[in-house]
C-alpha cells in the first residue's frame, strides 16, 4: 500500500505523519484490496483556526473513497475523516460479501 501525505499552506511535524501513516495502516484489517492511501492537510487563516484534514483511499476495482473532516486539532480531524473512511470501507465489503446472498435460487420440480 502506497501512503501519501500532503500539508498545505504549513509544515508538518514528522509526528504527525507517522500518526497519519499509523491510522491509515488500520484500513488493512478490513479489506487488503487497498492500492493507496493519501492525506491531504490545510490549515484555514490563523484568526479561523480550523484544521481540515482529507483522506482518499483508492482500491481494486476502481473504487475510490474520500472523506473530509474540520476541527480544531489536527489529530481529531484526521480520526474523524479515518472514521468515515472505515464505515465507507466496512459498506463496500458487506456488500463484496453479500452480493448474491439476496438473490433465491428457484430448484427445478
């Protein structure tokens, strides 16, 4: 899996790449189709202090999922974008999983 890690508009501490890195790693548990990952952080104007944190993850099939999340600290922003990635990811593979499950399979009389 290929990580990816952008700061906009400021420099980064090395700390909170490795934070970003370490989160994304925990997509493998629920599905090892992942190509890869980035994360895109900006910082608003100083008197907002709003710090947005964007995380695109891309998979096999095409598929890609994106989720963005504002709040005052990095760190919480970065958790909350990896939450709704992980729900986007869980949906994707149930329905991997389930695909045929619905459909009923009439047996010949």
């Amino acid at each position: 899996m290929t990580f990816l890690f952008t700061a906009r508009h400021f420099k980064a501490h090395d700390s909170l790449k490795e934070f970003a890195e370490a989160e994304t790693q925990k997509f493998t548990r629920y599905y090892d189709g992942i190509i890869k990952t980035e994360v895109i952080l900006d910082y608003d104007k100083p008197e907002n202090s709003v710090k947005n944190a964007e995380v695109i993850v891309h998979v096999k099939n095409n598929h890609t999922f994106i989720a963005k999340e504002a709040s005052d600290d990095f760190k919480k922003s970065i958790e909350g974008a990896m939450n709704k990635i992980e729900s986007q990811i869980k949906k994707f593979k149930e329905k991997l999983t389930n695909h045929n499950a619905d459909k009923v399979v009439k047996q010949p009389e």
